[in-house]
C-alpha cells in the first residue's frame, strides 16, 4: 500500500516537551490541508508516543492510528467535514 503523507515528522530522540510541541505545531499546520495525512515517527518510546496521543491528538479530535507493522509511528488524519 503507497501513502502520501503530506507531512513526515522525526520526533525520535527529542525532548519530550519539545516533540509535543512539535507534533502540535505540525498537526495545526497539517490540518488546513483536508487530506492532510501526517506520520509521526516516535521510535521505541512508548511514553512520547503515549503523551502524544492524549496531550495533541486526542484534545484536537485528530484521527490516528498505530500501524501493527511498525509501532513506532503514529498516522494522523482528519475527518474533514464541510
């Protein structure tokens, strides 16, 4: 399967407070765009991936998901709704 992320964000190794910022920044950016489909890379940790969802994703009303390949990304979307 081919996706198109309109953004890709490295976030493994940064300061948590720092990639929460980020990932928010990004995904307010991101979701101007009504296909807007981001990969967040957050790597092994567990935690950052956990702070993520709950802090940024689920407030905003963000669509995600973690890809059972790879556990280590978080896929962003949005429901666009006219």
């Amino acid at each position: 399967m081919n996706y198109h992320f309109s953004f890709k964000i490295d976030l493994h190794g940064m300061p948590l407070n720092r990639a929460i910022d980020k990932a928010e920044s990004v995904l307010i950016e991101a979701s101007f765009d009504k296909n807007m489909q981001v990969e967040i890379i957050t790597g092994k940790s567990g935690n950052m991936k956990e702070r993520i969802i709950e802090e940024v994703i689920k407030p905003f009303k963000f669509d995600y998901y973690v890809p059972s390949h790879n556990t280590g990304i978080i896929i962003v979307t949005q429901d666009y709704e006219l």
